[in-house]
C-alpha cells in the first residue's frame, strides 16, 4: 500500500511539502481489520490516531439500553480518533470496521513531536478540526430541532453533493445504518422513505436514490 500516497492526498496534510509527508508517513502504522472488528472502544487510552486507508469506519456511541447510535461514518482518507490525542483524554466514542479496512495509525507521543517540529501541520488539522466542527454543530442541530423527515432531506441532500451533485445517489450505508445516524429506527425510516416517494421527492430502488424534487426536499 503506497501509504505515503495516501497522506498526501488526505485533507489533513494535503498541501504540505514533501519532506514533511515523508516524515509524518515514516510514522505510519499499517492495521487491518475484519469487517465487524472493532478498532477501539468508547473510555480506551487515546495513545494515538487513526486515518482510513481502505474501507469505511462508524464511530458510535452505546446507550445504556445497549442501542447503537452511530456519530459519523468516515472513509479513505478520512482521520478519526485524533480530538482526545492533544487533551490526553481518552476516546469519548467507539470505532469499528464496517467492512475490510487498513487504517494507518500514528502514535501520539511521536506525532506530537512532529508537531513541535513543523507547526504547518498542526495549522493543517486545525482547518480539518474547524471544518467537522462545523459538520457536528450541524448534525446536532439536525438531531435537536429538526423532526426526522427533515433529517433525511438533508442527508440525501449532503450525499449528492458529496457524489458529485448527481441527481441519483448512492447510499453508502445499510438503511439500518442510516437510522441509526439519523437518531430513528429503521421502521421510521422506511414509512419517511415511501411518503417521500409518494409524494414524488424520490424514487428508490435498493441504495440508489434519485432526487425527483430538490427544492421540495430541502423545504420538507
């Protein structure tokens, strides 16, 4: 796996001179995982961070009834786990496989001290931090003020524009998955998905959505 082709291209050391990818790439750890597997769990010691490299990540929470709730779903590219590393914390949530992946992980105390030595990388992360802080503030919004229907508007929304502002989109995550993330259950989400489909907003066939009606979408 050309890892550190991986760094380069990722958004939180895209731009950086090659000499500091190659650094940061010389302490890359490859890790596998099944799908299922779980790469670390909510209270752990955050000893370091991870970036996909292959294959897709949730990030969940457990209530106490034992319901998952997932928070996001990450991709190639994509880091995660990197927040608790500069506090000291450990990780506030869990992580787990969705499918075979390789994450590259980079250990704290040798990352911090990358840091020390070459401040453009942590001014990097703090415009990849701002911007999913943002994502975040959003998706409580969402959660909070906005009643499910609503909810999934914006998500297929958010897809196609992630997809390239195509008019039918490709859900990247079972519709059990989809609940979950969007703080319902799955018979909640089939009956918002036939109303939607009635009222000629979409048409679904299996993961593929096609987007009949934006405008109405974005005012449901």
């Amino acid at each position: 796996m050309q890892i550190r082709t991986i760094i380069a291209a990722s958004s939180l050391f895209e731009g950086l001179p090659s000499l500091e990818i190659d650094d940061i790439a010389a302490i890359a750890i490859e890790k596998s995982y099944q799908r299922g597997e779980s790469i670390f769990f909510e209270g752990d010691a955050a000893a370091g961070f991870y970036m996909v490299a292959v294959g897709r990540v949730k990030i969940f929470k457990m209530s106490p009834g034992g319901k998952e709730h997932i928070l996001h779903i990450f991709g190639a590219g994509e880091p995660f786990g990197e927040v608790p590393v500069f506090h000291g914390r450990p990780f506030p949530a869990s992580a787990e496989a969705m499918e075979k992946s390789v994450t590259m992980y980079f250990p704290r105390d040798r990352f911090i001290r990358l840091v020390e030595k070459t401040p453009s990388i942590a001014l990097n992360m703090l415009g990849v931090l701002s911007l999913r802080l943002r994502r975040f503030a959003a998706q409580i919004e969402n959660l909070s003020l906005k009643e499910v229907p609503a909810r999934l508007a914006d998500y297929l929304l958010y897809l196609s524009a992630e997809q390239g502002d195509v008019a039918t989109v490709e859900l990247p995550i079972t519709k059990g998955q989809l609940a979950s993330l969007l703080g319902t259950i799955p018979e909640t989400l089939s009956r918002i998905f036939a109303r939607m489909s009635d009222d000629r907003l979409i048409a679904v066939n299996g993961r593929r959505i096609t987007l009949l009606d934006r405008e109405g979408l974005g005012d449901y």
